[in-house]
C-alpha cells in the first residue's frame, strides 16, 4: 500500500440501514426549553429535491463548548447529555431536519470570535466526497458581520446561503449543491 | 508558529480526492457544485469532531456473518487493517461502519432492484472500534459485483463501504474498498474518478495469508489512512 490519504468515494444509494439505522437528528430531549429546530431541503442543479443525502452536523453546545477533548476551555461548563453530533437523511421530499440548541460564540483564529455556527457535512450519491457548509443564524446580525468565515465570502449573496431563515417554525436552511442560488460550500 | 500552521494548512488538503464533477459518473453532473469551494481556516470548529466516533458498539456488529440465525452464502472473509492519521499514528478508539451487497451483488436496500437474490441470513451492515493500535477487524463474506445502470452494461466491482470519524471533524471520510485485481476497476466510472493510479491503490485491499485462518476464511488488509493531524495535541491541555 502507497503511503498517503486514503480518497473519499460516493456514500452511494445503500447506506441508511448501516448508517441511519438508529435516529440521530435530535440532539437533546424533544421537552428542552431552549430547543430549535432546523429544516431544510437539498436540491440538484435542475432544482430537484434529493432524496438519498445524509446531512451530518457538529456543534458546540449553548456555552461555546465542544464536547471533545482538543476544546480546552475547562471553564466553559459542558452539558451531559449534549453530544453535538447529529445524523438526519433526507426524505423523499429531500428535507432533512434536526432538533438542537443553538450554540455560543466559538473562537476563531487569533484571538477572534466566530459568530455561532454549526458545521455541516452532506453526502450522496454523485458527490465523490462530502460537501461542507456552515449554518449561521438570522438573529445574529452583528457577530455574522464581523464573522471571520463569513467575511472570507465576498459575494454577498453566496454569503447568504450560509444564514438560516427565520419563518416563524422551524429555521429553514436549504442547500443547493448546484446551480445560481448555489449554497457556500468549504475545503480545507 | 505562524511557519507551522502554513505547513498543517498545505498539508491538510487531499489533493487525491476526486474533484466534484466527474461526467462519466453521471449523478455527478447535476449534483457538483461548480462555485469555487472556500478555503475554511482551522479552528476548534473543524479540530474538535464528533464523540459519535467512540459511541459503543454490539457485540455481534463486527460479524456479519453471525447476525442472523444462519451462515450468509457466500466467500468467508475477514477484512483487518489499520486507521492512521496523516502523520502515520494510529486512531484509537474511532467508529469505523462499513456496508455492503451481499455475495450474489444485492443490497437489502428497498430501491435496490437488482434481480439476484437477497439472503435472510445477511444484513450487509457492520460497525467496530478500532482498539488501541488504531486496527479494526470484521468477518463478513466478499459482497459480488452488480450492475447500476450509469451506461450501457454498467457494473460495479464488488466494494465494502467504509465510514470512519478519526480525531476531528476534518478527519470525516467516507470511502469505498476493492478486492485486488477486479476486472471491472477500469470500467467503473467511480473507480477512475480517483484520477492518480497511485492514489487508487490505496482503495485496493491486499489478500494477506496471516490474517488467513486456515479451514475458515480468507483474509484482507485494507489500512486507511485518514487527512491531516491532529490538530491540538490532546496532551498539551491535560
């Protein structure tokens, strides 16, 4: 075997008996008093829903903590029972949806604060290898300004993409993996 | 520092990966995105990743053979190897989920329509752990090839899906592994859209006699070695 990176190659059609078997998209008990939920459709460059995605989010929790141990902040509390991963596929109507807490100001590089965020993963069938996006929150108009991410995007409307819409339910973030509404994708 | 973190960042990209758009694999056409990707500065926001990777496991989900009341049909085998991070240290501890066809080339899958037959005695689903030495081990039998439509006479070569989390959010990979020397890698659109030979060796696992149990099963050696480091050395902050 070469040394190297292993390459990513397509989840396929066929993975939500291993991978969607248990039901990963709530993140904390339905009766949280601070839960949001957050839905959102995925669409094909000819405007199509996609109905075979898998969506995967990580987050911090609402204090700015990452469950995990290269988060060093031990002054920052962690709640027990919040993991901040979650899991949801798409339904045949191509919509995804989790139910979580919106998370704290995270930093960012060099001493800077990143406007809340929750880091997206999106994988199906046709993408050789995941596809990356942030959602941000609408309510959170100055710190997404001066957010050292968002700020990297010179073209508004794709920064856009990146913002949740608030109509009143659900927060709603679509992704279009294609096309002129195209959402803001990442590499690393 | 500032020298270090432009290393790390150089280094972190897999250029092995396969771009988005890879016209022969057709779902790839209405599916690419085609706005430049953003380059994502590190932060603890991509550093950090999922506890999910070291959520506990079944006793029987590392055999998919033994899953149902009966023995599946099929070839026997054990696949082993090793999860590494960039810098060549194993991954402990980190889930590892694989699925599969069983061994006539059929997924238990609904929107699979493949006429060949399904076996009530193989689910095609498996996770583990990888143990202190970053190694994972299952038993299942060798899935068969199957056609899917994406040209004419299109099959697939026989391929185990792999899921693995490593240390960071940034470590996420999903891939697929293949049996050495399959006729159909240079018919297999998604095979080839790994453009560097080199790179798609790494897909092939090895046949290995020591893993081999005699009078029982065939074994296979598929390492998989995950992008970047880890990012903030764990110890420095105990």
């Amino acid at each position: 075997m070469s040394p190297g990176p292993t390459p990513s190659q397509t989840i396929g059609p066929f993975f939500h008996d291993a991978l969607l078997d248990r039901d990963r998209s709530e993140l904390i008990s339905p009766d949280h008093p601070e839960g949001i939920k957050i839905k959102g459709t995925i669409y094909d460059g000819a405007g199509e829903v996609v109905p075979d995605a898998m969506v995967e989010i990580w987050q911090a929790n609402r204090a700015g903590r990452y469950n995990h141990p290269a988060d060093y902040r031990k002054e920052l509390s962690l709640d027990e029972d919040f993991s901040g991963f979650g899991r949801s596929g798409t339904d045949a109507r191509g919509e995804f949806s989790f139910l979580t807490v919106k998370p704290g100001h995270v930093p960012g590089q060099e001493g800077s604060l990143q406007a809340p965020h929750i880091m997206v993963s999106v994988f199906a069938r046709g993408l050789l290898e995941r596809l990356v996006t942030r959602i941000y929150f609408p309510d959170e108009e100055e710190a997404n300004a001066v957010d050292p991410v968002l700020s990297l995007i010179e073209d508004q409307e794709l920064r856009r993409t990146l913002i949740a819409r608030d109509e009143g339910g659900p927060l709603r973030f679509d992704i279009h993996l294609q096309g002129d509404g195209q959402t803001a994708f990442f590499e690393f | 520092m500032a020298q270090r973190k432009g290393e790390e960042a150089a280094g972190y990209r897999c250029e092995d990966d396969p771009s988005y758009l890879y016209p022969d694999y057709v779902a790839t056409r209405l599916r690419a995105p085609k706005k430049p990707l953003i380059i994502l500065p590190r932060t603890l926001s991509d550093t950090t990743g999922p506890a999910y990777g070291r959520s506990p496991v079944g006793e029987l989900d590392d055999d998919l053979t033994r899953q149902h009341s009966g023995e599946p049909l099929g070839e026997r085998i054990i696949v082993t190897g090793l999860v590494l991070d960039g810098d060549g240290r194993p991954v402990r501890d980190s889930l590892v989920e694989i699925w599969q066809a069983n061994a006539a080339g059929r997924y238990t899958h609904h929107l699979d329509q493949h006429p060949a037959p399904l076996d009530p005695n193989f689910s095609g689903a498996g996770r583990c752990l990888t143990d202190g030495e970053g190694r994972y081990r299952f038993v299942t039998v060798k899935p068969g090839a199957y056609p899917w439509k994406n040209h004419d006479n299109a099959w697939r070569p026989a391929h185990i899906h792999f899921s693995l989390f490593g240390p960071a959010f940034r470590s996420r990979l999903i891939t697929q592994m293949y049996f050495p020397g399959d006729p159909l890698f240079e018919h297999d659109p998604i095979f080839q859209s790994v453009r560097d030979p080199k790179s798609r060796q790494r897909m092939i696992s090895t046949f290995d006699l020591e893993t081999t149990q005699p009078e029982w099963a065939l074994g296979y050696r598929f390492d998989i070695v995950l992008e970047g480091r880890e990012a903030t050395p764990i110890e420095n902050h105990r």
